[in-house]
C-alpha cells in the first residue's frame, strides 16, 4: 500500500470520526432542546392549572358574597314594611 493510500484512509477515517462526532453533538443538543421545551411545557400546564384553581376560588367567594348582600338587602327591605322576622 502506498502512502498516498494511506494518507487517503487515514484522512477518509478521520474525517468519519468527526462527523460522527459532529452527529452525537446535534443529537445530544436536540434532545436538550427537547428536555428544555417539554418542562417548558409543563410548568406552562402547572401554572395553568394553579390560575384555573384561583379563579374558580375567587368565582365562589364572590358569589357568597353577593348571596349575602342579596339576602342583607331583602332583609331590609322586610324590616321596613315591617314583615320581617321581630328580633
């Protein structure tokens, strides 16, 4: 074997190796990326979550609220006509 071939099959192996390694790279950096938008993903679902909890909290306080404003106010009302309950 020459060593113009050997040069050749040397360089030729070389130049696989680093492709390869060029491959692993873009691999383990897309699968990174991956990782990354998937937890992404998830603290997005989790604080969703959370809010939707809050608001429906938020929705049920406010209408015993006004249940109770309701109720003040036709309590009133029957005190001044004088139907309501002697306390």
């Amino acid at each position: 074997m020459s060593s113009t071939q050997f040069n050749a099959g040397q360089t030729h192996g070389q130049a696989q190796a680093k492709t390869e390694e060029w491959v692993q790279s873009a691999k383990d950096t897309a699968n990174a990326a991956s990782d990354r938008a998937s937890n992404a993903t998830q603290n997005t679902r989790e604080s969703a979550q959370r809010g939707a909890d809050q608001t429906a909290g938020f929705l049920q306080q406010t209408g015993e609220q006004v249940k109770n404003m309701a109720q003040g106010a036709i309590d009133g009302v029957k005190n001044t006509l004088g139907v309501g309950d002697k306390k």
